[in-house]
C-alpha cells in the first residue's frame, strides 16, 4: 500500500486499484420518518467522517460501499428515534438524535477503519400544512395572550378612573360641606352682630336683609355671565316667591 506523496508502480507484479482519500468527507442524507403524533417528516443528516490511517486496508477492501453502509445506519438510527417523540419534541431533541446517530455509526464503522467525526441534524422540514398549522396555532396563542393583555390594560384604566371619581366626588362632598358650614357660621355671626346692634329688630328681619343681599348677589353674577342673555326682574311684593322663581328663571337661561 503506497503512502501519500511520489510512489513507483512496478509492473508485471504491481497494479493500481484504487484511491483512498485521508481527508475529512461529509455525507448528506435525508430521511423521512414520522413521529409519535403521526407527523411525516424529512430529516436532513449530515456525517462527517475519516478513514483511520492504520486501518486503510480494512476501509478499502472490507466494505464494497462505506455510503451505502453509513446511509443504512443513519435510516435505522432516525427511523427507530423519531416514532418515540412528538413533532415539538422532535425540535428540541436535535442534538440527543445527533448524538444517537454519532453512537451507532462509531461503534459500527471503527471496524472497518473510518472515524466517524461529527454527525449533524441541519434540517427538520415537515409537510408545509403541518408547518401552517402551526404556525396558525402559534399565531392563535400570542393573539390570544395579546388581547387578554389589552383586557387587563382596560380594566386597570376603568379601575383607576372610577377610584379617581370617587375621590374627586368626596372631596367635593368635603368642600360644599365646609363651605356650607362656613355660610351657616357667617349667617349666624350677622344675625347675632345685627341683633344686637340694631335695636327692635327680630330675627325674621335680620334673615330677609340677608336673603336680599343674597338676592342681588345672585342677580349680579347672572348679569356678569358672558352667557347671560335675560334678566327677569320680579315685581310681587313677596319676597321669598319673588326670589325663588327669579333663580328658577335664571336656572332655566343657563
């Protein structure tokens, strides 16, 4: 057996039969199998492998055909591994089937003088309904995810705004509370002060003086308003008639 490199033939008692290459060679090969959930696949293998110098003869003369060999183990290895996983799994289990398909085809073809170097699953490609299936189902899930997100936005604004309309109800309720305490507190300190101020006055007068004041209070602010576009100005000698149907008049124009 000639070595690489400048090597004599010498004929009638020598011939050439055959080349054997030392460098690293890769095979491709390509099964279809289907997995546990009755899913046809093809699987894309590729073997890379050596003959082993000290076993030349052995890769040379004991097998008729390496690529056939290693095909055969890599159909056996892939078609005994995928039924046993579903098609998700099969995906995630990538490296476990290169790593099977390595196992058998090391302990088989050392024997007959080639290293098996590295072996690669470089493609999983099911049938293209199955790949738009689920790309559907992917696209259901992250649609479905998505519009819960948005439902639970909605509910945290809904949330957020009612808390904050209920505590802008109950600070008004706090403010009208103080200012009506703060009108009933002046009131009483007028009727008080004007009581006593004013001799041979009674209280009733004292209320009618503060309800006119009110009155024209009212009548001014009406007249002030950029929206204001009549002013019914009562005649009826009661007061406190007169008064009320003026503010349900001016009530009425706003």
């Amino acid at each position: 057996m000639a070595q690489p490199g400048l090597g004599l033939v010498v004929c009638p008692y020598e011939q050439l039969v055959g080349r054997l290459s030392y460098r690293v060679q890769q095979l491709d090969v390509r099964v279809e199998s289907k997995t546990l959930d009755n899913v046809f696949l093809v699987a894309a293998v590729s073997v890379q492998y050596q003959v082993l110098r000290e076993k030349a003869y052995e890769a040379f003369y004991a097998l008729t055909n390496p690529h056939q060999q290693i095909t055969a183990h890599v159909y056996d290895v892939i078609r005994s591994e995928l039924p046993t996983l579903e098609l998700d799994a099969v995906f995630e289990a990538k490296e476990d089937l290169a790593l099977a398909v390595k196992s058998a085809l090391t302990e088989t073809m050392t024997n007959y003088g080639y290293q098996i170097m590295q072996t690669l699953i470089t493609d999983l490609d099911p049938d293209q309904r199955v790949k738009s299936a689920m790309n559907e189902i992917n696209s259901s899930k992250r649609l479905k995810f998505a519009i819960a997100e948005k439902a639970e936005g909605d509910k945290i604004l809904l949330v957020k705004s009612a808390e904050a309309e209920a505590e802008a109800k109950y600070l008004s309720g706090v403010g009208v509370a103080k200012q009506r305490k703060a009108i009933v507190d002046g009131l009483k300190a007028s009727i008080v002060g004007f009581s006593d101020n004013v001799t041979g006055t009674s209280h009733k007068d004292v209320m009618d003086l503060v309800l006119l004041t009110q009155y024209f209070d009212c009548i001014r602010d009406v007249g002030s308003s950029r929206n204001c576009k009549t002013i019914f100005v009562p005649a009826s000698k009661n007061m406190g008639d007169e008064m009320r149907n003026s503010l349900l008049q001016v009530h009425d124009v706003r």
